[in-house]
C-alpha cells in the first residue's frame, strides 16, 4: 500500500490522546516559525540525523545544504504552515503528523526527546 493511501486510511481512523496532540502544538508552532524565517539551522535543529538513514543528509550541515532546500522550498514551507497536521500511529507503534503539501508527505515522529521531522515520501 502507498504512504499516501496509508496516510489516508489512518487519518479516518485515529485521534491522538490530548497530550500528545500538546506536544506536538508546542513543536509544530516552533517548526512553522523556523519555516517562516527559511531558518535552515532551526530546521535542522528539530530533524532526526542522519536525515532518512541517508548518509546525504548525515548531520546538520549537510541537511542544511542538501535537504533543506530540496524538500524546503517557499511554495513547501507555506504550505507547512498553513496544512493541518494528521495524526496515525505506525506498524512499530510510533507517534507520528503527517502534512501533505503537492507531490510530499512530511512526517514527524514522537521520539523519547519530543518530536522530530523524520521522513519526507511522495504523495501519490
């Protein structure tokens, strides 16, 4: 099944527990400002590295480099900021938001830390 569909099915399906959807209002607040400022550090910040388990993307400058403004462009970041986030929980259990902006899914993952920005796939 594609992420898209999944991503669909899911978010006819779940609702988060209160806290965690606070949790995530604190982190996607914060995310949306340091997309407002096209603030790449910020952004960096607040993704798990290595970026998708790519060694293109392994630290912060090269996420900052490579990635940001791949999956970051104006058109993306508006996007982000104005799209309701949707919540699922995955096969492995995890916590995760999913917004889907054009042709992209972008995933944030409930880590032991907090959330993260974890994943970008194609939204088909």
């Amino acid at each position: 099944m594609s992420p898209a569909v999944a991503f669909a099915q899911a978010s006819e399906k779940t609702a988060a527990p209160h806290a965690l959807q606070t949790e995530f209002e604190r982190f996607i607040t914060k995310f949306r400002a340091a997309l407002k400022a096209n603030d790449s550090a910020a952004v960096a910040g607040m993704t798990r590295l290595p970026f998708m388990e790519d060694t293109t993307y392994s630290d912060a400058a090269k996420f900052r480099a490579k990635a940001y403004p791949e999956f970051f462009t104006k058109k993306n970041r508006a996007c982000i900021r104005r799209e309701k986030a949707v919540y699922d929980r995955d096969e492995e259990n995890n916590d995760n938001y999913h917004i889907s902006c054009y042709e992209n899914i972008f995933t944030f993952t409930r880590r032991p830390a907090g959330f993260l920005f974890t994943d970008v796939s194609v939204n088909d």
